[in-house]
C-alpha cells in the first residue's frame, strides 16, 4: 500500500529492530507451546455482539442483532484477545473495522471467539458448526460472508474454509472474500524451542506445520486479501535477511527449511504499522471499504 525507497526502507527497518525484538520479548507466546489444558465444559467457540455472548437461538439471535442485514462478517482476532482487540488506537482513527463496514456498507459484523488453547485444526470443525448453527437462524436472507481475521485467528479461518460441508448447504459457501491481517503466511516442517518458534513468527511471518496444515486447499470462489506488516515479508530488506535465516535454524546446511505459502492465491498488501497496528489502521480501513463494497 505504501512505498518507501530501498535506502530508507533499511534504514527504517535498522531502527525497528530492536524495539520489534523488545515487544517480541514482552509478549505472550500465542503459538509458542502445546496447547493448554481446556474445561471440557468450556466452548471451542463463542459468538459475541454487544459485549456479550450470544446463543444460537432464534429468539438471541434477533434480540442480539435487531438491524441484521443480508451481509454478514465474521471478526477473529489474535489467540487470547477478544472483541475490544478491534478498538485499539481508537481515539486516532475514530472507528473500527466493524462500525464503519455496519454504518457505510451496511454490514453485520458478528465476532467469533476461538478457545485460545486449542490449535487452529482443533477449533476448525466448531466454528463451522457453530456459525451455521447462526445462518441457520439469521432474521434475513443472507446474500453475502466476508471473513476477517488477526493474526493467528487468521490461521483458524483458514482451517475452518478446508472443513467440508457438514451435510446439506454450508455457510462458506456464501463467503466471497476472506480478509488476512498479519496473520503468518509461511509454513516449514519440524518445531523447536518456543522463543525461536516466536520469533519465526514475528519477524518472518512463519510457523510449523502442528499449527497449520500446508495441505489445506483455499474455498473455492473466495478471494483472499493477505495484509502483512513490512518488516515480515521479503519487501523489507531486514525482514527478508532474518526469515531467510530462519528458515535454515536446527538444520544442517544439506537439510534446508524449506518455507511454503500458506495464502498462495492471496493478493498481498504491505503495511507500515509502527505507529498503527493492523488491527485498527487508517490504510486497513480504505482498503476494507474498498473490498466489500
């Protein structure tokens, strides 16, 4: 989305090195271990709107959406976040990807919340279930899905277009366009240590195969639009540098870590979110306007 000259742009990510590693060290490994334990009584999956759960009633449904519209979008954010991820920056940008996609596309913007200690596969098949169990008793028709997801909530979406239908119509076969926000856009064989497995993902957009299928097909018809930070793709000339180091960590130089695309039909968009995150950035939201219109 922006350009920068090749001797700015290394010198810019000289400067974000070090604080991108900083954060990095303060911040909780999403994908960094095993799964943690889980109340067995405790959903893979909840619906919110509102600031509360929703059931998948008919008679919750309508109270929860009282203005639902025949275009409905589905928020996944990060693992371990919540709906109030989507109002970061808020008092810089003055809306959120939600209200604005509701108040100028006429959107309905439902937020779906995975059980942040379960693996994207692990998560796959509920949400299926559980968003049809929504469509199933949505007030109006439905014409049209869109998909958005942060980070590692981008991951589960990804998981759950590969799940087939669960007899009858599916839901995701409404879905037209799915909407990737820094999500890790790499896959390699094998693990390693959590540091160096969170590492892989902040500073190259990679992570292993126990995290993400590399067999899982695209959905059909959707058109996929992968935003990702500079300094995580080759366009950044440090980004680059460390991914390509990365990719050969724990191997000997006759077994290269070899990366694969995880969005290879994917329009890919580079942002500049030093100061912004992807979550809530002012190019996000022209760029999302644009793409469900």
């Amino acid at each position: 989305m922006s350009t920068t000259s090749p001797a700015a742009g290394l010198l810019r990510d000289l400067v974000d090195l070090p604080w991108r590693l900083l954060g990095l060290s303060r911040a909780p490994l999403a994908l960094a271990g095993p799964a943690v334990r889980r109340d067995p009584d405790e959903d893979a999956v909840v619906l919110r709107s509102g600031g509360r759960d929703v059931a998948t009633t008919p008679e919750e449904v309508e109270r929860a959406f009282p203005h639902a519209t025949g275009r409905l979008v589905l928020f996944v954010p990060d693992a371990g976040q919540d709906e109030s991820a989507w109002t970061t920056h808020l008092d810089q940008v003055g809306g959120t990807y939600p209200s604005r996609l509701a108040s100028l596309l006429e959107w309905t913007p439902v937020h779906v919340l995975p059980h942040a200690g379960l693996r994207p596969s692990e998560v796959a098949v509920d949400l299926v279930a559980t968003v049809q169990e929504l469509v199933d008793v949505w007030p109006v028709p439905l014409t049209r899905i869109a998909l958005v997801g942060h980070g590692t909530g981008g991951l589960v979406l990804r998981a759950a277009c590969a799940v087939d239908a669960l007899g009858g119509e599916s839901w995701l076969s409404l879905v037209e366009d799915v909407v990737l926000l820094g999500t890790p856009h790499l896959v390699v064989p094998g693990s390693g240590p959590a540091l160096a497995r969170q590492l892989d993902q902040e500073l190259a957009g990679i992570v292993t195969e126990e995290y993400a299928d590399p067999q899982a097909p695209a959905l059909p018809g959707a058109r996929y639009e992968l935003v990702v930070d500079r300094n995580q793709t080759r366009s950044s000339l440090i980004g680059g540098l460390v991914g390509g180091l990365l990719w050969w960590r724990q191997r000997l130089p006759t077994r290269p870590r070899t990366a694969r695309e995880l969005f290879p039909t994917a329009s890919v968009h580079h942002v500049e979110s030093r100061q912004t995150t992807l979550v809530n950035h002012p190019e996000v939201h022209q760029a999302l306007l644009g793409w469900l219109a």
